[in-house]
C-alpha cells in the first residue's frame, strides 16, 4: 500500500485483468490489475521520484 511502482505494457496480461510491475527487485511481475490504482503524475514527480531510488 501507498507504493509507487511502473507498469509495463502487456496486451496479453490485460486480456486476462493482469497488469507487469516493476517491483523493489527491479523484476517484472504479473499481478492481479484489481490490486492496483493507476494514477497519472506530472512529469516533475515522475523525474523526483526516479532520482530519490537511484
């Protein structure tokens, strides 16, 4: 919860309700897409919270 992760494009895994993450590993995983919110963030976000994991 409250965890900020990237999702990977994958058609296949949409057509089952499955979403690719990119979990703390730095691995891709499919999860069930009614765990997740997807929300959008301006581009400003996006670059500080890459820069805060590297």
């Amino acid at each position: 919860m409250r965890k900020l992760y990237e999702v990977l494009a994958d058609s296949d895994a949409e057509k089952h309700g499955q979403i690719r993450v990119i979990d703390e590993s730095g691995e891709d995983y499919l999860y069930p897409a009614i765990a997740f919110s997807r929300v959008s963030l301006p581009e400003s976000v996006i670059e500080r919270v890459f820069s805060a994991h590297a």
